[in-house]
C-alpha cells in the first residue's frame, strides 16, 4: 500500500475528515491502495491554494508554461508503460488501450504547448471613429470534474487549455479512478509546475465536487460525467454565474447503408462498442442496419463479437476487460435480466456473466448482441454503458435518420456508405456533435469535441477550447 494523498498547494495531504476510500481492481477485487475521502473544507483549501497560485502563474509567459508542460509530457511517455499498468489496475481496461490513453495524455498537453503563442487580443479599426482593441486574460481558478471511463485522457482535455492560457486549477478525480491522476499530477510537479497551480482533491462528487461548483472564488467549472449530474452542476453553476463546459452522457447510432463496405463496417461496430468494455461517452450504442445486408453484417458481426477475449487487462491477449465498477456491473445485469424476462430482444451471443475462476472475483460481462430489439427496450432509450449492443433493421436512411435522432442525446453518430449523397444527407440531419463517415470514436487533439441536446453545452479539445479559459476585454479608443 502506497496511501495515496491528495495533492494540494503543492503537498501531499491526508483529509480533513481523516477517512480513506479503497481503490480496487475491477477484474480481481484486489485492493490497489487508499485515497483520503475529500470534505469540503479540503475543497475550499484546494481553492484557496489556487488562488493563491493564480497571479504568479498568470504572469509567466506561455512559453514558460508550455515548457513545463512539455517536460512532463516527455516524463509521461518515459513512463508509460508503468502508469498504464496503473491505469488497467484500477480502471480495467486493456493495457494496449491504458497506453494508447496514456500517449493520448502526452499528445494533448503537446498539442496545447504548440498554441502557447497563439492566444492574443485583435485590433479593429472603428470607421472615423478611432479603433478598439481586444484583450485576452485567464478566468483565475477553475475546477475541473472527470469521471472513471478515461481518467487519463479526460484530465489532459482539461488541464492542457486551463493551464496553458495561465489559469489555475482544483481537479477532481472519479471515487473509482484516482490514482492515475494523482501520478500524472505529481509528474507535472516534478516537471516543474509551481506549487498551487494544479491540485486533486478525491473523494464523494456530492460532496468535493459541488463544494468547488458553489466556491465563489471558482470561475469555471468543466464537468465530464451523465447528464443527470451535468444538469445538477448547471443548476449550482447558473447562481454563482460560472462558466461552464458539460460533457455528458450519449447514446450515439451507428448507420449502415447496403452500399457500406461491410468489413469495415464490422470492424468499425466491434472497437466502436467494446473498446473499453463499451464505456465511452461516444461508443456506438445503437446500430441501424439497412433490411438488405442486415442478415450478412449481423452473421459478420456475431462471428466478431464471439471472437473477443474477455479478461484481466493486465494479461496478453485480452481484448476487454471487466467494467469499473460494482454499479456500473449491476446496471448491466439488471437491463439484460429485465430485457430477457419481457422479451423484448432476441440474444445471439453474451448476455451472461462469464463462468470460470478467471471471473469470479471481477465486474466482468460477456459482450453481447441483440437483435429484433422492441422500441420500447431501455436498451434503445437509455445510455447504455456497458457491452450491449442492440440492432436494428431499417429499410432506408429516412427510416434509419429518424429511429437514430429518436433520442434525447446527441454526441456522436456515424454513417457507413460510399454514397457521397447519404454521407451528406446523414450528416446534414443527424443530431450530433460530431459525425464520422465510414469510421466512429476517433478523435484527436486538434478536433473539436462536445456534444448537442442532453450531451452537453460548450467544446473541449482543438483550438476554440483555449476561449473556454480566456475573458475578452474590449478597449474602445476614440481618435
Ligand atoms: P458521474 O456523473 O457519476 O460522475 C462524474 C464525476 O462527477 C465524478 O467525479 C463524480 O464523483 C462527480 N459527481 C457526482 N455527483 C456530483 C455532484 N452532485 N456534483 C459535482 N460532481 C459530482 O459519471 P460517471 O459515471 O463517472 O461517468 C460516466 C458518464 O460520463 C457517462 O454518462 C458518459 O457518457 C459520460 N462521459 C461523457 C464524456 C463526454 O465527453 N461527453 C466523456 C466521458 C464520459
């Protein structure tokens, strides 16, 4: 045991409240270690050492700050293949995918380096009237709230902007995922990031989490987690008039069209739901398939899908892992017990808890496939988070646009067609934030990321998430 501390205004510290939580490995049960159980008057030391932290922070120049984050981006990469054992330990995921997400970390902290020069003010020329000139300053503190799906990855969508544009920040990590954000913290310290410029504060979201979203002295707050808690956050935000980013929940169609080259569209469906046990924000959480391939894809898919190994993350050759969470395991349970018992799906593979030693003590679920799925399914009408994936056949794009936007969501979706017309047509008329032809749930530093509808409000990633983190200060000059 390591007794993980909090890290805030620059030290190790244990909680107010002196409790801990138990950080267990999903796939085994075994206890990894124990982070103190944050209080709110951690929260608002956290804050307090943020402010402090703001106005030295906020005088060095980008470029200062960008080489900080650089070195610790070059330590992150020295250091992968140890944090991504981290991350499969207390997440579950596959080590291959807790490296991609760990050189995905690395990547967007680069990323934001690169713009460290690009943020500034403009001048406009006022017709006979003089000119005005635009300036562009950091908010101060801001707080950032992530769940346990992508600890890593999410972080780096935070912190990367709010640091760059020279803000400060309190972070708080997911109750089941700490861990890996403490390490990656305590990196950028040794990178050289000031004392109070970037602090974690564990514990219960109801707790640590609304404490920072009411602090006064917090002025932005970018939360990553379901809706339901993305509406609370706005509701405590709205009356201390913060800014807010809502990353939120999505139950995102994937369309295949009869021209879709159905290999690829297999493919596609495959990393698209179970990548990470299928708990991402934008995997393909519901498949419509046209009337005329649907026998073939779903026979292609099937085979697929039977094909996975489930297992411990840590072991060679497993392709998905254990869910997170005890929750996040009997919700699955429950929705697939329940479809059954109403007959309202056909089951042609999974749909069991796996048998076997290997098993027995992790949130393990088989990765399932359901067809003839009733409308009324909540497998159709709530985010599904987890290894389930319901199929639909549909006789035309009308059909399959309109059971796609049927939803009160919208993340992602993806076409799969080599018609230039659908493409167009389907991007045109699906409800989403981001749309991908013959592809679904890449995404990249450089492209902007964020829902519509109960997916959420404002944009991470890419150039226009530095404005997130920036006021702009109008000079009007008369000449
Ligand atoms: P969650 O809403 O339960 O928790 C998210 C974070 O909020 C955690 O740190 C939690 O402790 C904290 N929290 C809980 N209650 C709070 C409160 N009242 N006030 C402030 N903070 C509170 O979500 P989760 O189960 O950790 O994550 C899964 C959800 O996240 C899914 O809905 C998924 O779609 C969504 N997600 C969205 C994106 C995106 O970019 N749109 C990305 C990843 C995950």
């Amino acid at each position: 045991m390591i007794n993980m501390k909090m890290q805030i205004g620059g030290k190790a510290v244990e909680a107010c409240g002196c409790e801990f939580s138990d950080i267990i490995n999903p796939a085994t049960g075994e206890f990894i270690d124990r982070v103190p159980r944050g209080t709110e008057e951690d929260a608002a030391m956290a804050v307090e050492a943020a402010w402090s932290a703001f106005s030295d922070w906020a005088s060095t120049s980008p470029q200062q700050r960008a080489g900080i984050l650089y070195r610790a981006a070059g330590i992150v990469r020295e250091r992968k293949d140890e944090l991504a054992v981290l991350l499969t330990r207390e997440q579950g995921k596959p080590l291959t995918e807790a490296k991609n997400e760990i050189e995905g970390f690395a990547n967007v902290l680069e990323y934001y380096c690169g713009l460290a020069s690009s943020f500034h003010g403009d001048f406009i020329p006022i017709h006979q009237s003089g000119y005005a000139f635009t300036v562009k300053k950091p908010l101060g503190v801001c707080s950032a709230i992530i769940p346990w799906n992508m600890p890593a990855l999410i972080m780096a969508w935070k912190i990367s902007p709010a640091l760059i544009s020279g803000n400060t920040l309190v972070l708080k990590p997911a109750s089941s995922t700490p861990l890996t954000n403490l390490t990656l913290s305590s990196i950028l310290s040794e990178a050289g990031l000031p004392a109070g410029v970037l602090n974690i504060v564990t514990g219960p979201g109801e707790v640590v989490g609304e404490s920072l979203v009411k602090n006064r002295k917090v002025k932005r707050i970018s939360f990553t987690g379901e809706t339901g808690t993305g509406k609370r956050v706005a509701e405590l935000a709205a009356s201390g008039m913060k800014r807010v980013t809502l990353e939120l929940g999505g139950s995102d169609p994937m369309l295949v069209c009869d021209d879709a080259n159905l290999e690829a569209a297999v493919a596609g469906a495959l990393r698209g739901r179970f990548y990470n046990c299928g708990q991402i924000c934008t995997a393909v959480k519901r498949l419509f398939v046209f009337e005329s391939v649907a026998e073939e894809f779903i026979k292609k898919l099937e085979a697929g899908i039977r094909n996975l190994r489930v297992g411990n993350g840590l072991h060679e050759d497993v392709d998905m892992g254990p869910l997170n969470n005890r929750r996040q395991w009997e919700y699955i349970k429950e929705l697939v017990a329940e479809l059954k018992e109403k007959e309202e799906g056909r089951i042609l593979t999974g749909g069991r808890v796996p048998e076997g030693s290997d098993y027995s003590k992790g949130y393990f679920f088989e990765p399932t496939l359901v067809a003839d799925v009733s409308e009324e399914s909540r497998l159709l009408n709530e985010e599904v988070f987890g290894p389930v994936l319901p199929v639909v056949r549909v006789k035309d794009l009308d059909e399959a646009i309109e059971k796609a936007n049927n939803t009160c969501y919208g993340l992602g979706a993806s076409i799969w067609t080599k018609n230039i017309d659908r493409a167009r047509i389907g991007c045109e008329r699906l409800n989403a934030g981001i749309i991908w032809l013959n592809q679904h749930l890449k995404v990249a530093p450089e492209v902007p990321f964020g829902g519509t509808r109960e997916s959420g409000i404002g944009k991470e990633n890419g150039p226009d998430a530095l404005s997130e983190y920036l006021d702009l200060k109008t000079v009007m000059l008369k000449t």
